[in-house]
C-alpha cells in the first residue's frame, strides 16, 4: 500500500462538472470542503499513534494510509483553488472544518476538558476509524456509479472521484485496526468504537447538508435561484448520481456489530482494477518508472 503521487489539469473542468446537475455536483463538491483539513487531521492523528504500534504489518500500513491521506488533501486543495477561480470562493465555509479538526480535535482536548493524552488519542482514533466506514462505502459506490457517466460527468473529475475512491476501498480496513490496536481491549474498546460512530454520523450529516447548501447559495452560475432540498437530492439519488440513503445509514449498523471488520466493505477487486486503469494513477506510475531510469 503506497501513495499515488498523481496530477490533474482543471482547465476545462465546468462548474457544474455533471451537466445541468447543480445540486449533485455540489452535494459531491462538499468531499472537496471537508476532506483537505480532514485527511491532515488523519495524517495528524496516526502520527500521534505511530509509536504505540508494535505490529510491523501494521505499522507500514499505517504509513501508507498516512502517505495516501496525505496527497488526497493535496488533490482536493486544488480542487477548491479552481473553484475560486470560478467565482465560488470556499473560505468562509472552510475555516469552520478547519477550526473543528485543529482546535476542537487538536492534539489538546479543548475547553480544558478531563481527559487523559491516551484517553483522548483513542477518541479520536475511534472517529477516524467511524469515518473510513463511510469513506469506504463511498469508495465503493463510486467505482460503480455509472448514472454519473451517463449524465456525462467530466471525466477529470470522475477521475479524481474514483481514484481516490479505490484507494479508500484499498485501505478500508487500516483506521479500524489502527483503533484495535491502540484503543485498549474488552468492552471499553468497543463502547468507544460506538461512541466515536455516534459521534461521527450526525455530524458528517450536518456538515454535508450545510456545505451543499453553502455552495448552491454562493454559486455564481445560479445566483440563489437553485436552494438545497431534500425532494432534489432523493431526484438525483433517483438517477444514480448519488448514494442511496440506504447505502450509507445501512454503514452504521455494520459497524456496530461487535464482530465487525471493514474487509467485509466494498470490492477491492473492483478498486484494484480501477487503479490499474486510471489516467492519473498511470500518469503517476509512469512518471516515477522514467524518474528511476533517469
């Protein structure tokens, strides 16, 4: 397991990347917002961890999770920059996600809070593991979203999209056992693994309705005639442009079964064949095979 250093060129890439689908290229578009910050925090997180681990197995997949979240950040960073340089600037949403991943989940509990630096490192390592559940589920369904290739979404971003997807699929099971390893054993582990999913559920929840409608409202394109809705979104999920929700609320119940482990999510086969495939994930091998030849 190992980073892709891939590339991609934004140039043609429209606004609306899924053809007169504002509402679902957005409601995508929110993994652009929350997902630079998010992933640093991870690389953040599992650096703090590092050191506990004495499995050599896991200790390099942990660096190769660290080395991919790592350019994932880098590859949707870009992604804002040319949403501002078409007019739908991300600031004033962004710096919130930035201030819950570097004050409120910081290497410091906030507020002052009674918790002990292991204590407070397995919290955490709980809410990476509950959110890799959904990364994976998302990974997975959009290797096979052929709605979006039908509604003849930008293949750049489709690109980027399924790439980073694969490689979710392809990691699926590292957070978890990250926790596993470091977040104590018996009961009180598993309570904090549901707790970390109670946690993580609402919230994502929140942070996604409140990001798409952030950027209906301040795309320029629509100009606040287009608000977001519930009856909207089920119309696009209708269409295979985005996830069922049984899809993603089936994620937590899996999850929380005490008996879990995420190699049961998604087709790494599928991932696999994917990576093998994909223009940027190419680029990227063949540019590291010319540099070795160098």
């Amino acid at each position: 397991m190992a980073p892709r250093r891939v590339a991609f060129d934004w140039k043609t890439t429209p606004l609306h990347w899924i053809p007169d689908e504002p509402i679902a290229t957005h409601v995508i578009n929110v993994l652009h917002l929350l997902l630079p910050a998010g992933e640093r925090w991870f690389v953040k997180v599992f650096k703090e961890g590092l050191p506990l681990v004495t499995d050599p197995k896991l200790r390099s997949d942990v660096k190769g999770f660290m080395g991919q979240e790592a350019t994932h950040s880098v590859q949707h960073s870009a992604v804002l920059d040319h949403l501002a340089e078409q007019r739908l600037p991300t600031e004033a949403y962004t710096k919130y996600v930035d201030f819950l991943f570097e004050k409120l989940l910081g290497e410091t509990p906030p507020f002052g809070a009674p918790i002990t630096a292991q204590e407070w490192l397995r919290f955490r390592l709980s809410l990476v593991a509950a959110i890799e559940q959904f990364t994976a589920v998302l990974g997975d369904w959009v290797l096979g979203a052929d709605g979006l290739d039908a509604a003849g979404a930008d293949e750049i971003m489709l690109d980027l999209l399924r790439w980073h997807g694969a490689e979710e699929v392809e990691h699926r099971s590292v957070a978890f056992d990250m926790y596993q390893h470091c977040g104590g054993a018996g009961l009180p582990r598993y309570l904090r693994r549901i707790e970390g999913m109670a946690v993580v559920a609402p919230v994502l929840a929140w942070l996604w309705i409140a990001g798409a409608s952030y950027l209906l409202r301040n795309d320029p394109e629509l100009r606040g005639r287009t608000r977001y809705s519930l009856r909207e979104h089920n119309r696009a999920v209708a269409k295979g442009l985005l996830p069922t929700w049984r899809e993603l609320g089936t994620a937590i119940p899996r999850y929380l079964r005490r008996s879990y482990h995420p190699s049961q999510e998604g087709s790494l086969r599928r991932a696999v064949e994917y990576l093998a495939a994909s223009p940027a994930a190419r680029s990227a091998v063949g540019a590291v095979g010319r540099a070795a030849m160098s």
